[in-house]
C-alpha cells in the first residue's frame, strides 16, 4: 500500500509562519516543522510506501496530474480548512480513497463529512491499529472516533520523512491539554482540559532523533508547558541534563506558557537553566472585565505589563498574543491598546479580532444570542476578519480598527523602539557589563535583512539600529535577529491581507 500524508498550506499568512521566505523568492520553509504529519506517519504500517508533503514548503499543483498512492491522508487546523477540503476533493476525483483528521476535522465534522471518504476525528493513538487495518484490508469504516489516550503509548515522530533542512525549528509536544477554561479557546475542546504527559525519557529521545537531523532548537508544542510546576521542573531538569550532555551543541527551546509564570522565580530560573528562554503568553487584553467573562482568570492576579517585564528580567524572552472585540471593549480599546503596546518590551505581538471557533462555548452563546456572523469557517481562524457581532462596536468598525492599530505598532519607528525597550528588560538591570561582539548571521538572514532594508528607509534605519545595538547585548543577539526575522513575516501578512477583511 502508498500512502500520501499531506500537511495543506495555511488559507493566508499568519503572525507565526514563514509565508515570507517563499514569497520573496528565498524557497518554502516552516517556522516550525510538522508534528501532525510525522506522528500519523510513525503509526503507518512499516511494509507500506509512505509520502509526506509540508505545503509550507513544498506546495502540490492545484491540478495534480497524477497520483500514485491508494491512499491520501489529509491533517489540518481551521487556518487550513479551504486548502485541506480543495485538496481533498481533487485527489477524491482522481478515484484516490482520501482519509482526513486533525483538529479541524474533530471541531467541525459536519463540513469535513462530504469531502472525505473515512472521517477521523479526536486523536489517533488508539485506532491507529484499527484505521490501518481496515485501510489494508480495502473495507474502512465512514469515521473512526479517536480517544484521548496514555501519551506514554505515543511513538516517535518519523523526522527521517520530513524535509528538515527547511524549518526552522523542530517540534516535541511533551503535553495534550489545559485545565483552564478560556471560552474562545478550542484546545480544550479537542484535547480536553486533564493534561497528559509524556515520559520525560520519551521527550529525550525524541529530542536525540531532532538533534541527529540537525536541529538547534526546538519548539514544545504544548498548550501550556508550566500549568503543573511539578512535573515542569521534572521536564526541565531533563532537558538542563540533555543540554549540559550536549554542551558543544546544545538546543534552545521555546514553548507557550501562562502569564503567572512570572509569579515563579524558581520555575524561570529552571527554563533559564534548561535553555527554554523564549516563551508565547496570551496576554489576550488589558481589559479586566473581558477577561473575567473570558474566563481568562489566571491573567487578573498581577499588572501585565509587570509581569512581562519580571520574565524578561530572568533572561526569558517573550511574544505575546492579543484579543480585540470582547463584549466588553467599547471604541476606545484602541488606542488604550496603543498606548500599551508602546510602552511594551515585546516586540512581536499577534494582534487579532475576537473569533468564536466551532465548538467552543463563546461558539455556542453568540449562536445563542443570534451574534455569529454567517457560517464563514475562515473567519474563525483569520486574525483579521471575524464571524462574530461585537457587542459594542460594529464588525466594521472593530475591523478598521484592528487594520489601525497594527498599521501603527508595526511602523518600523515603533518596532524598533519595542526592540530598544526589550533590551533595556531582558537580563533584568543587574546583568553584567559585557563586552561587543560581532553578530553572525546566516546567508539566508542577510538575504531576509537585506530584502526587508529595501522597503524603504524607515525600515533600513530600524534594522540599522537594532542591529547596533544587539552588537552590545551578545546575550540577546538570537532574540533580536529573531524579532527582525519575525518583522519580515508581519510585514509579508499585514500587506497580504490588506484590504481582505469583510465587513458585515
């Protein structure tokens, strides 16, 4: 049997891809390598042919020619929902039986159920053995209803299928699940709010198979990597031992965390120590009343702005994520976000308008409440349009506004002042003195740097300067050549999606 497995391309660029690299002629690449496509191959029985395709960096023809496998298996999230369902039906047409899953397919079966012969919805752990099966033997059933399973029963990731010379960074994902109960957040939905580990001699070896095929960081693809402070310590102390094992190539780690980290101090200094110095918050908004009817509670016990400066002082890095359109945030949010973000020492921000996912209990009020805005799918993945009615702003004028206030924080001026205020916060003001040092850069970021210079001067003086300035920060050089790299993205999406936003 041939299977091809198939990671679509996102429907429109995002904050956190690399759209970018492709677009400018540098060649397809992945911020952040396939997890969802590497896992389903490790289950895929060992005597059959298997194909795996990261449209991220190699995209199919919109017409494919032809086919070779019996089998063409389709993942996805709702970023990718027009994409996964074109492809579907195309190969479906070329009489290839088409099997698609993931998290879009569990959230929203309903729309995946015309175009796929066999539905999976839920994760795969425990009906792998029966899927393939039955795909062996020609006679699969219509949907297979995965569990939530023993992660300790999960295999290793077939990296060796994956074109790894082009991403950025590779992927473990040592947890499934939150306890927290955003209402716009799907994880829980599909992953369920009891957290599951994996061993941390699991996440080591699968951190040995990232480092063999040349990774030197590493993204942890959990929700929340530091919920249970216990069993973060115990994972860190095994990524710190890894690393002091592998001190001539050690690996760097970022992962998604909450903002209480900060209340912490011995947990950041066990990342610190681990390598883990890069970390993405959901700030969501400064609005206190939105995050109480959010359920966003873990966000209310300390000033934000306190806090991202307290992570920042333990020499954690940090990108955030904000939310506009809660019921509560009238016209003024705006520019009340504005002056926040300006005294921010967080130079990537994921701005985007409040969206109700499928699934989710907002989901289910708003459609309660005669508020959701048409059955667009994409809109509930776009951080730039929106399926919901906001409760005290019009969808036009919360999308303008959005449009406005992106346009201002990512100037190149204000950029650039968010990289100088990082600077000044990281390390914390007891660092000590250290001396210049020159910043090694790749081919690939001079191509990045020198494209992104070319916008116009504005743009040049900002690299200009951060550049300078990193000179003298050795210790945060990766963070700001890394911010710069992420400017070249956010630029490539808020001029892709200009003017794409519909009002209703």
């Amino acid at each position: 049997m041939r299977i091809h497995i198939i990671n679509p391309a996102a429907d429109f660029p995002g904050y956190h891809t690399a759209d970018f690299f492709a677009a400018w002629g540098l060649g397809g690449r992945s911020s952040v390598a396939d997890l969802s496509t590497t896992t389903l191959a490790a289950f895929v029985p060992p005597d059959w042919d298997i194909r795996l395709t990261d449209e991220a960096i190699t995209p199919l023809p919109d017409r494919p020619a032809t086919e070779d496998a019996d089998i063409v298996a389709i993942t996805g999230k709702s970023s990718q929902r027009n994409r996964m369902l074109q492809l579907a039906d195309r190969y479906r047409a070329m009489g290839r039986r088409v099997v698609i899953g993931g998290s879009y397919a569990s959230l929203s079966p309903e729309d995946v159920r015309p175009h796929a012969d066999v539905l999976v919805t839920g994760e795969i752990e425990d009906i792998a053995a029966d899927l393939f099966a039955d795909l062996a033997a020609g006679r699969p059933r219509d949907r297979y209803e995965g569990t939530r399973p023993d992660l300790r029963r999960s295999p290793l990731p077939r990296w060796d299928l994956y074109p790894n010379e082009s991403a950025n960074m590779g992927a473990i994902q040592t947890s499934r699940g939150c306890p927290f109960q955003c209402d716009f957040c799907d994880v829980i939905q599909y992953l369920g709010r009891k957290q599951r580990h994996k061993d941390p001699d699991q996440v080591i070896a699968e951190l040995d198979v990232l480092h063999r095929h040349g990774y030197r960081s590493v993204f942890l693809a959990d929700d929340n990597f530091t919920v249970y402070r216990s069993r973060a310590h115990d994972m860190l102390t095994a990524l710190r031992r890894w690393n002091e094992a592998h001190a001539d190539a050690p690996m760097r780690f970022m992962t998604q965390v909450s903002i209480d980290l900060a209340r912490d101090a011995d947990l950041m200094a066990a990342c610190k120590a681990a390598g883990l110095d890069n970390v993405f918050i959901g700030i969501e908004t400064i609005n206190e009343d939105s995050l109480r009817q959010s359920g966003k509670l873990q966000n209310l016990y300390q000033s934000t702005s306190d806090a991202l400066s307290t992570i920042l002082s333990h020499g954690i890095a940090v990108s955030g994520g904000i939310i506009v359109g809660f019921d509560a945030d009238g016209p003024d949010i705006f520019d009340r976000l504005a002056g926040f973000i300006e005294d921010c020492p967080v130079p990537v921000l994921s701005v985007g308008a409040l969206v109700a996912p499928p699934g989710t209990p907002l989901h289910d009020r708003l459609a309660a409440e005669g508020r959701l805005a048409g059955d667009d799918a994409q809109s509930a993945a776009n951080p730039f349009t929106t399926n919901i009615h906001p409760a005290r702003m019009s969808r036009r004028d919360l999308l303008d506004g959005l449009a406005r206030l992106c346009a201002d924080i990512y100037s190149p001026a204000a950029y650039g002042r968010r990289i100088a205020k990082f600077l000044d916060a990281y390390g914390g003001a007891n660092r000590p003195a250290q001396a210049p040092q020159p910043i090694p850069l790749s081919p690939l970021l001079r191509s990045v740097l020198k494209r992104l210079s070319g916008f116009g001067p504005a743009e040049k003086q900002m690299i200009l300067d951060a550049m300078t300035a990193a000179r003298f920060r050795p210790d945060a050089q990766m963070e700001v050549m890394g911010a710069l790299g992420r400017y070249a993205q956010i630029r490539h999406m808020l001029g892709a999606t200009a003017g794409s936003t519909a009002a209703g």
